[in-house]
C-alpha cells in the first residue's frame, strides 16, 4: 500500500525553483532514504511533505487522502512526525518533559494512552532513560538529536522523517541508532535525510537521489551504488 505519495510537486523561492519533483511513492513499511549533494533540496521537499510549507504547485497525499492544503499540526494528528535537521528541543526542560510534550498530544487523540509510560518508552528505546530527568540542554549534542527522535517516537508515527539524524551521534551511538530504526521499522514507516552514506546503505530498503530539487535516480542500494549520474553528482565517482 503507497502510505505516501507526492505528484508535479513543485517549490519556487521567487525566481528559484527549489522543488520540482514530478512523482514519488513511498510504501508503507519501507525505510526511504533521501540523499543528493547540498543544495539538492532535501529539506525543501520533506518540508512540503510535512506541512511546515505550503508547494507553489502539485498534490501530497497521505493514505490516499489529499493532504496538500492541510497545517502540519494536522499532519501529525494523521501521524507524520519530522524530526529538524537543527535539534528543536526545549533546553531548560529535562528530557523526559520534552518528551512528555508529544506523548500528551498522542494521548489526546487516543483515551486508552498512557502519556508517561509512553514518554518513558520513547526514551528507552533511544537509550536515554537513565537521563529522563536531567535537563535537556545540559546534554551532548548527539543525546539531544536522540531526544528529538524519542520526542518523534512518542507520537507513534506511521511514518517518521528524520533529517539529519546521525549528525553529531559518535560511531558507537550510530550504531544503537541504526538498531533503533531497525526496530522502529517493524511497526512504521521511515523517511530518511542523511548525508552518512554507511547509515544509508546499511539501512535503506530503497533510496531517492535529488539533484537541483530534481529527482536524479531511485532504487536500491546496490542500483543506487552503480548508478553512473549519481557517481557524478554525488558519491564523487
């Protein structure tokens, strides 16, 4: 089933054209990494994904309804949860207040939620219960990119769309992050921005190249790999 879907998807910033994605599909379940080089409009496009702006021109839909015109706090109430490529965290709250924020929001919309057991499970599942309560801003910047995936987590997406997720995480803390999607996997789909080609290649069921805020190449890893444009305009080949 396609979860999410995007069509003559097109972004223009006055005489630039930012955006201009003429299909993507996304299957529900699938682990979909978005690459190209910078400036390829990455952030642009997942930002029209998620609501947090509005297209020139084109048509989102999600479960095959028409989302196009829909707030991006109306977005995450039909469960699409984006995670910033800056961390969005509040500093003199402790982690499990931040976290908290978002399990109430899902605890809202559904009554049988507990929101505290809900916080402290996002929290485990990223590795950072034993810090639930220490304040958020006194932590490493790769703890806090964590948090803001707990904070994803704790609205139980049906699909999460991380940018930039491993920025700052040691190697030892990508690789619980790379278990952590595994498992997150198994019951949502994920949408990924990441310039680690490892972590892409190690957890990407299929992979969308954008070059110019063009769709250059789309496929597996290992077609992704061997693909001669993408070479040239991303892996340096």
């Amino acid at each position: 089933m396609t979860l999410l879907s995007a069509q003559n998807l097109v972004k223009d910033f006055g005489g630039l054209r930012a955006v201009n994605v003429e299909a993507f599909s996304l299957p529900a379940g699938e682990v979909r990494a978005v690459i190209g080089p910078n400036g390829a409009g990455k952030t642009t496009f997942v930002s029209l994904l998620c609501g947090r702006i509005s297209p020139s021109r084109g048509t989102i839909r999600f479960e095959e309804d028409d989302i196009t015109k829909l707030p991006a706090h109306e977005r995450v109430a039909r469960g699409i949860a984006y995670t910033f490529q800056i961390t969005s965290i509040y500093p003199n709250l402790t982690l499990y207040d931040n976290v908290m924020l978002p399990a109430q929001r899902r605890a809202s919309l559904n009554a049988t939620d507990d929101a505290s057991d809900r916080a402290m499970v996002a929290l485990e599942r990223v590795g950072l219960s034993s810090r639930a309560f220490e304040r958020a801003g006194s932590q490493a910047y790769g703890h806090q990119r964590l948090l803001e995936v707990a904070m994803g987590l704790a609205l139980a997406p049906k699909l999460l769309i991380l940018d930039e997720p491993t920025q700052g995480l040691a190697e030892g803390e990508i690789e619980t992050f790379n278990a952590l999607i595994r498992k997150v996997a198994e019951d949502a789909t994920v949408m990924l921005i990441e310039h680690n080609m490892n972590v892409v290649m190690a957890l990407a069921d299929r992979i969308t190249v954008l070059n110019f805020g063009e769709v250059l190449a789309e496929g597996t890893p290992d077609e992704i790999r061997a693909n001669a444009d993408v070479q040239t305009a991303y892996l340096g080949g």
